[in-house]
C-alpha cells in the first residue's frame, strides 16, 4: 500500500495542480490590480487584463512564488511554482490566452 501512495504523490510531485494554477493567477491577478509594478511589459499582453498579464507572467517563469503543499502524513514541501509549470500547463495556459485573443478578434 505504501508503494501505490507514493506512486500518486510523485506522480504530481513536479507539476502543478489546477487548483495551484488558479490560485497563483489569482493571486497575481489581484496584486496587479491593486497596483503592484507588473514583471513583463504589458503590451507583451494579449489584452491589457491583469489576469493575461499573471497568464503571461507566470509562463515566462517570472513569478516568485512558492506552494507550501501538505502531505497526507503531516508534512508539507515548498514548491516553487517557476519550477512546477509542466509542459500540460504550459499547453493549457497558452490555449488559454489564444482563446482569449480570438474571442476579442470576433
């Protein structure tokens, strides 16, 4: 039993969840609306929204955050969300931005 849990922790381990992702953009989001100094140039945007620009931010691996993820055991890792972006996320993000660029085109 022990081997089959941490096959599914690893299996996780280095990428980031959707639920990790929301919360990363969101956050930015937020800060970037409330007038922090964004880390790309805006016109790098697709639409001058503080939620692109975290899209944007985040995939050029800018962003200085860290998850403080919790094991079942009582642990927990810190996982620096630069590091965690795997190819998966990438896709999604990028489509993600495109979909916004063709909805505004239409």
């Amino acid at each position: 039993m022990e081997m089959i849990f941490d096959q599914k922790i690893n299996a996780w381990k280095n990428r980031l969840t959707r639920f990790e992702i929301a919360r990363v953009i969101g956050a930015r989001a937020l800060q970037l609306s409330l007038g922090a100094p964004p880390l790309i140039n805006p016109d790098e945007a697709p639409v001058k929204d503080p939620v692109a620009i975290a899209i944007l931010e985040l995939l050029k691996g800018l962003l200085p955050m860290t998850i403080k993820r919790m094991m079942p055991n009582g642990e927990y890792e810190l996982v620096p969300v630069s590091k965690a972006l795997s190819p998966d996320n990438r896709r999604y993000l990028e489509t993600t931005l495109k979909s916004w660029t063709l909805s505004l085109t239409s």
